[in-house]
C-alpha cells in the first residue's frame, strides 16, 4: 500500500493468519483495508514505531519455520528479516520459541527496539531491529526458578519505557509479574506487592503473579505523575490494579466489576485516571458474561466503573478478548479498538460510548495497535 496521508488514522491487526492494515480519516466512518501481509503466519504483535511513523514490526511465528522480527519501511510493499533472528545465548539452556511483544524505543534513542519472547525473556535491538542481543539481567533473574507458565506460555508480554527516565523501564511476564530497573537493564526488582495470587499457596508472594496487560498512564501533573511517581495500570490473571508509585504498591480496582479475570486494558492517551477494560467470566471460561459483549470504563482511576455496551453483541456473544488486543488512538475525542478470538473488530470513535464493528471475519485476533499520523 501507499503511505497513508498526515492525520490519517491507522489500526494495525496482527491475527493468527497473517496481518491487517486499517485506514481511514480523522472522522473514522470508513476504512480501507490492506492485507494479509505474511500469509499463513502468526502475527502476535504488529506495531508502527512513533518515532518515523513510518517503520512497521510484526512478530511473526510458525511451528515449521519459527520465529522472527520483521519491519518494513514501505508500508508493507516489501519486509526485511533479522540477522540471526533473536536467540538465547548458547549457555542459556533455553531456546526461543516465539517473539511476542514489540516496543520501539525512546524518541532520544533512536534505532532502539525492545522484545519479549517466549519463554520469557527480554531483548534489545541498537539498529532498528535488524540484529538483537539478551538483556541478562532480566533474562537471568535470581528468581527465575520460580518463573511459572501460565496457559498462554511462559511469556514476556508487556514492556514500558518510563517517559521521563531514561533508565528506567518495566515488564510484565506471564507467569512471575512486574519487575522494574532502574539502570538500563542491568539489575531488576519485583514489583508485585498489594497483587495476588490465588493459584498459588502464598496469594501475595515476591513473584508468581501472572500479570496480563502492564500500561503507563500518560504523565500529568493533576496527578503528580512526574520523577518517581509514574502511573502503572495492569489487568492480572486475578485483578485490575493500579500503582501510583512506579510499581512499589498496587491497589486493586475489582471494585465494580462482573469479575477479577480478562486479558486486555486500555489507557486514554491523555488523560491518566480513564481506563478500559473487558472482563471474562473466570480463568475455566475464558469468555464474555451471560454471552453478551461489554466493555468497562473508569474516569476515576479505577475507583468505579461505567459499563458500556452500545452497539456490541448483547446475546449469543461467547468471546475472548486476547491481551494485546485493545488499544486506543490520540484523536480528540479517542478511540478505542479491539479484536475478539473469533475474528471481530470493534471501535469506538467517542471513547466506548457507542462501539461499532469495523471488520467481521478476520482470522483470530492477536493484536491490535492504533495510531494517527
């Protein structure tokens, strides 16, 4: 496809068949569509970097031909590959299955791009994702013994890039939880306290939790979210949670909703306390309540929740909503998207009030990533 316009909006779909390019205007009432790109592929993550607005990663898997990072400059007209693909080291005793997770580095470094990979494990590339090298001090973590798969896999999943100090970031692995450093990478702590972990005998232990979906809150000085204070929201395998410490303390937000357990959640671009979120009946059913389809938003911080489901499904919808499968845009009002197991696309282009469904059919929906040019 050609480039899109400035001030287009673009939703990319990484599905278990390939992925999908949506565009449309700032008005976001029609879209076309580009796609599939890598057919027959998992695609489990597909993102366009903030930096250019114009490099694309897709983390690309498939049993016989395994896993790699592909980016494209030209909107998808042709795809580089990796050099060496990304791999533990020799003396590792551990082995790659698939990338999972891809984030794009600070605008003040550019050519950086981080991964997470399954089983869990972190890695960074200097020169836009063309060759990878290990971030051992994650990957080699004295408690990595207690390190648990959880149904998904042992996976590196979420990754945050604190805004304002460049040596801090976060991860969040399912199955042992959210672990910050404070050095570029070099040392790491758990961050786990105030979250459970009602699978295990110790419900709150320093790590075991199986975190879902970690996101930053955008800075805001309403909040104090400067230096220290970042705003980490997360939806665990046993609750919503916010921590208004960078991780030191989570506080849970269940509070309000149907139930504890879901996948994705989402983070209004510029306000910090609006959130969403679609819970599922439990970890046995991994699937929507009652059959009916509905997302829960919060402008509070978590403190009570707004159910909303306009235009969506309210019978005979038994869906899942996988962990990178929801995201939002920048446009005022935002939008919000996300993709079902089963092939489904919603949006909504005044913040969940009203939802639409932009695509039907699609194969299942890994993730989705939106973003305005």
């Amino acid at each position: 496809m050609s480039a899109p316009r400035k001030g287009s909006v673009v939703v990319l779909v990484g599905t278990r068949k390939g992925a999908f390019i949506f565009t449309s205007d700032a008005r976001r009432k029609s879209w076309s569509l580009d796609g599939p790109h890598f057919l027959g592929l998992n695609v489990h993550h597909f993102i366009l970097d903030p930096r250019d607005q114009q490099t694309l990663y897709a983390a690309t898997y498939v049993d016989w031909w395994g896993s790699d990072i592909q980016r494209s400059k030209n909107w998808g007209r042709a795809w580089l590959r990796t050099k060496g693909g990304v791999r533990y080291a020799q003396d590792s005793n551990l082995s790659v299955k698939c990338a999972w997770h891809i984030r794009p580095g600070r605008a003040s470094e550019p050519g950086v791009v981080y991964a997470g990979v399954d089983p869990a494990g972190l890695f960074r590339s200097e020169d836009g994702g063309y060759t990878w090298k290990e971030v051992t001090g994650i990957n080699r973590h004295p408690t990595r013994a207690k390190w648990q798969p959880g149904a998904g896999g042992m996976t590196l999943h979420s990754i945050v890039l604190d805004p304002e100090n460049p040596k801090r970031m976060f991860v969040g692995i399912s199955a042992a939880g959210v672990f910050r450093t404070e050095d570029d990478g070099a040392t790491w702590t758990p961050q786990n306290k105030g979250t459970r972990a009602d699978f295990q005998p110790d419900k709150f232990p320093e790590v075991g939790q199986c975190v879902h979906k970690l996101l930053a809150a955008p800075p805001s000085a309403a909040l104090g979210t400067s230096g220290t204070s970042l705003v980490l929201y997360q939806q665990n395998h046993c609750g919503v949670y916010r921590s208004d410490d960078a991780g030191n303390s989570w506080k849970d937000l269940c509070k309000g909703l149907p139930s504890r357990f879901g996948f994705p959640i989402g983070v209004h671009p510029r306000d910090p306390k609006t959130i969403w979120v679609v819970p599922l009946i439990s970890d046995n059913y991994r699937s929507t309540a009652g059959g009916c389809l509905a997302v829960y938003r919060s402008t509070n911080c978590g403190r009570t929740w707004q159910k909303q489901a306009k235009g969506l499904p309210a019978r005979n919808a038994h869906l899942t909503i996988l962990r990178e499968a929801m995201s939002t845009d920048s446009c005022d009002p935002a939008g919000v998207y996300f993709g079902t197991e089963t092939g489904q696309l919603f949006c909504s282009r005044n913040e969940g009030r009203e939802w639409k469904l932009l695509a039907d059919f699609l194969p299942p929906i890994y993730s989705v990533e939106a973003a305005v040019l």
